[in-house]
C-alpha cells in the first residue's frame, strides 16, 4: 500500500511538473488587453485625468458660499475695557465666538467661465489618455509583428538547415558507397555550417524580438512568456484601396488627436472670458454671528458676573453686509493674465492647424504606403513561389548529378531571400492596412480580429 501511495505521489509531482512547464501563448488581443490594464505609462495618464477632473469640481465647489466657525481667548493684566466699555484694572479673561459666510453674487461670470473651461480641459485630459492608449496599442502591435517575422526568418532558416542535412546525409551514402567523391561532401557540410549559423542567428533574433516585447508588457521579473504564432500561410490579403482625401476626413472626425486640441481651443477662449471677468465689479455678500464671554479674574467681593451662557446669549451679534469691489488699479495684473490668455489661445490654434497638417501627411503617406506595398507583395510573393518552383527543379538535378553545390546553394539562398521577402511584405501590408482603419475610427478595437 505504502509502495502504490509513492507511486502516486510521484505520478501527481510529474503531471504538475508538466503543467508548470507549459508556457502560456499570448494573442495579440491578450497582449494589449494586458498592456491597457497594467502599463504604468497609462496609469499615469489616468492619474492626471483624475486631477483635472478634481479641478472642475473645486471650480463648481466655488459658487457655493462658504462657512466657517472660529474663536479666541484673550487672558489681560492691567488697563482693559470691561463688557461695559469701562475702563478696568483686574485680571479678566475674554472668550469670543463667531460664524462667518461670505457668497460671491457677481463677479464678471469669471466663476461660470472657469468651469466652462475646466470642463473642456477634462474633455481634453480624456482624449489624452485615449492618445496614449492608442500609442500604447500601435507599440504592441508593432513588436507583436516584429516577433512574427523573426520567427518567420526563424522557420525559413529551419527549413534551409534541414534541407542541407538531407542533402548532407543523402551525399554521406553516396560517397560511403563510392558514388560521390568526399570532395562533395565536404562542400555539403560546409553549406550545413554556414545554415546553421544562419538559423543561430535568426533563432537568438527572435528571441531578442520576444524579450523587447515582454519588456514593454512590463511583466514581472521571470514570467515567462511567448506568443501564440498563427498561420502566417492563411492570413489573408484584401484588395483594398484607400484614399487620403476621404480617410483624412474619417480620421479629423474621429482621431483624439484633433479633439484633445479642439477642447483645448475651447477651454483657452473660456479662460479669456475668465479673466476679463477680473475687469468687472465684484459684488460680494457676508454674514456673521458673533458673540462673547467676559471673566473678571479675583473679582472683589460683592461683585456678581452673569454665566457664561447668559453672557453668550446676551452678547450675541449678528450681520449681513454687501461688499462691492471695483478695481481700478491693480498694476496691470488683469491685464498680464488676459495677454497671457490671448497668447495661450492663439499658440493653441497654431498647434491644432499643425497637428491637422501633420495628420494629413501621416494618412497620406500611409495610403501611399499600402498602395506601394500591395505592388510589393505581390510581386514578392510570385518570386517567392518562381523561386520554388525553380529550386524544386535545381534540387532534382543536383540529387541526379546534373549540378553541382554551388549551383544548388545558390538556388537555395535565392529561394530563402525570397521567402523572407514574401513574410516582410506580407506583415508589413496588415501592419498598414490596419494603421488606415485606426485612422478611419479612431480606434483599434474589433480590428484585430479580422488579421
């Protein structure tokens, strides 16, 4: 029983030691998902979102009238005026209490004007963060297919290798039989070197391409972590044509990169209308409750003071006034802030007639980019299948002593060069293809799905 127990035990040990070694394969839609929730970047981002949206908030707090309580104790030795206003020489200690409120009833609209602003500024603060969002996602993306295609080079160079083996060890027979001189065996395990050098590379350039994208999913420290590779093979290519006029459209609409300067505009025309409020007369209303306790200390005999409750009572004040403010002079202050609005305003009207350039030069030079690359692939991918054909044909004659090594190398490196072409053209494509739908919707969500 002992003995069937340990084998068990060991049995569980082995499976679960299996099941740890399992890496687990990322998709692309599970790298970005875990980028969104994780990158420290965007929390960041989200974090100064937060801020501005606490601005707004103090600014609509401040339409509402404050309140406030305070009180004071005095302790007087000498000449002091009692609660009688006489003029005393005692001891006495004094105890004041007060509720004070003050509301601002016009002020030039400078406090409407700042949540206006403050609101717009959030507007922007949300688009910002879907700016960085989206930057986040088209890093990811772009890696993502970087590691497809070093593992694409990766596999073409696999392949060139086991094609030298068999050659190498079909060329083996041969000579230990004396069919083949060992000359030619010699020039086949010097090609089999040269591809496994060839692999080597590619192999730890994949591997690099693997460990950039992991550092930018900011896992831990010894996660381990690969990607699902798909078939490259099925991955279909459309023909679309786009043009720039009508995606420039598409994109002004939807990207947050106008919108985030757009809001901005609007916050910087309000912040000019806040500060010529400071112009204008400011009318403020104020209220107060007041009252006091007043203590001979080592009163004399036959002197009675009222307690401190009735003397509360008693000494209770209360106010309400009006205060209008009209600024007449106040060393051009307003008007430095309101040239400093002016000056804000008119920079960010520069910078959003740029970025609208800017976008327009980048979604042009994209359609232009994917309609080169259509003609690109294309052509790469008939090379890609001439040249197999064409080593198919050098493969049977090299193996019939028709050609030589040489010849047969050739063919070979041709053939890799031309498959390598094949996979770079091909990613690229998608990689473009999907840069222009991002910027027709402004997003890349439910876009991934269809490469």
């Amino acid at each position: 029983m002992k003995k069937i127990s340990l084998i068990i035990s060991l049995l569980l040990v082995f499976c679960f030691q299996e099941i740890s070694a399992q890496v687990k394969k990322w998709t692309l839609e599970d790298c970005i998902n875990y980028a969104v929730t994780n990158n420290i970047g965007l929390q960041r981002q989200r974090l100064l979102t937060q801020s501005t949206e606490a601005d707004l908030l103090a600014s609509r707090m401040n339409l509402l009238p404050n309140l406030n309580a305070g009180s004071q104790f005095y302790l007087a030795n000498g000449r002091s005026i009692d609660q009688t206003n006489a003029i005393v020489f005692n001891k006495n200690m004094t105890n004041t209490l007060g509720i004070f409120s003050n509301i601002v009833l016009f002020s030039g609209f400078t406090e409407i004007n700042t949540i206006a602003a403050n609101k717009f500024m959030l507007k922007a603060g949300l688009e910002s963060e879907k700016i960085t969002r989206n930057t986040l996602i088209a890093d990811i993306i772009g890696q993502y297919y970087q590691v497809l295609y070093n593992r694409g080079l990766e596999d073409a160079s696999k392949m060139q290798l086991d094609l030298s083996e068999k050659q190498l060890f079909r060329i083996t027979k041969m000579v230990e039989t004396g069919k083949e001189a060992l000359a030619k065996q010699y020039e086949i395990q010097s090609q089999v070197s040269a591809d496994k050098l060839s692999y080597t590379i590619a192999h730890n350039t994949a591997s690099q391409a693997i460990t950039t994208l992991k550092q930018m999913l900011q896992l831990e420290p010894g996660s381990e972590f690969d990607i699902l590779i798909p078939d490259l093979a099925n991955m279909l290519i459309t023909d679309n044509s786009f043009s720039s006029d009508s995606v420039y459209k598409l994109a002004a609409q939807n990207l947050p990169r106008l919108r985030e300067i757009e809001y901005e505009l609007t916050a910087s025309k309000k912040q000019i209308a806040a500060a010529m409020g400071n112009l204008s007369p400011k009318l403020t209303m104020n209220g107060q409750i007041t009252s006091y306790y007043y203590d001979v200390l080592n009163a004399p005999d036959g002197i009675t003071q009222n307690s401190y409750s009735k003397q509360i009572n008693g000494n209770l004040n209360k106010q309400a006034m009006l205060t209008l403010n009209i600024p007449i002079f106040n060393n051009f202050s307003n008007h430095r802030i309101i040239k400093q609005a002016k000056i804000k305003r008119n920079d960010t009207q520069l910078k959003l007639e740029l970025e609208k350039n800017n976008l327009y030069t980048d979604v042009e030079n994209a359609c232009l980019n994917y309609n080169r690359g259509k003609d690109e692939y294309a052509a790469a991918s008939a090379n890609y299948y001439y040249n197999t054909q064409s080593f198919n044909a050098v493969e049977k004659k090299f193996e019939s002593g028709l050609v030589d090594v040489t010849e047969y190398s050739v063919a070979k490196t041709t053939l890799f060069k031309a498959e390598t072409e094949e996979i770079r053209t091909k990613l690229q494509l998608l990689i473009r293809k999907l840069t222009i739908q991002f910027y027709s919707t402004g997003e890349y969500t439910n876009l991934l799905n269809q490469h």
